[in-house]
C-alpha cells in the first residue's frame, strides 16, 4: 500500500493499516491453539473478505505480528471479527500504522540536501 495515497481528495482516510500483536495465552499449548483456532473457523474468516494481509510474521518467543491493510469503513467489522475469532486464543494488540520506508528515503534525500 502506498501510505501517500491513503487519503481520498476530500481529505478522508480510504484505508487504515493495522499492525496486529497476537500472543498467545500461556495457558495454552499448540493443540489447545490450533484447536480453538479451528473452531472458530480463523482460517477462513479472518481478516474479513476486502481486507488485505500486508505481511503476517512470526516472532518467536514474542507473538504473531500481523499488518493488515483495512477500507476505513470496514475497520469496526475487523475488530468485531477479531472478537470473535481470536479471544480466548490470543491476548490481542491492535495499532494504527503506517510504512515508514517512503517516508525515510524522503528524509535521506533532505539530510543529502543539506537539510534536516
């Protein structure tokens, strides 16, 4: 996603990227995990349809560390299927962000310049 391009003319957001921290309940072994996973059907049903995985990596020993590229209208049915899917599974960590790569080239390029 081009983060430059995020607003609509108007000026409102058309799309909000999400950092997701997902750990999981210590309480919990895998089969426990992926059981309850299973359950509640996580494999299909989340992200919701028209929302796209950015990137999805795991970081061992910390948590799952999902992006998700969300329409802003949708952004409530992503916290209502978050509700339902992954509670009780994971302890969940929702964040607005964005991709800096573009802005930090822009900074390189400034500083090169003589600027700040």
């Amino acid at each position: 996603m081009n983060t430059s391009d995020t607003n609509t003319p108007q000026g409102g957001a058309s799309r909000v990227r999400l950092t997701l921290i997902l750990k999981h309940h210590q309480g919990l072994v895998l089969d426990d995990v992926q059981s309850r996973l299973k359950a509640s059907n996580w494999w299909f049903d989340f992200p919701p349809e028209g929302v796209e995985i950015v990137s999805w990596e795991v970081v061992m020993g910390f948590a799952q560390i999902c992006i998700l590229d969300v329409p802003a209208d949708r952004l409530a049915e992503v916290n209502v299927e978050l509700e339902r899917r992954a509670w009780g599974v994971f302890s969940v960590g929702v964040h607005p962000s964005y991709d800096f790569v573009p802005v930090r080239e822009r900074i390189k390029k400034r500083v090169l310049a003589g600027g700040q």
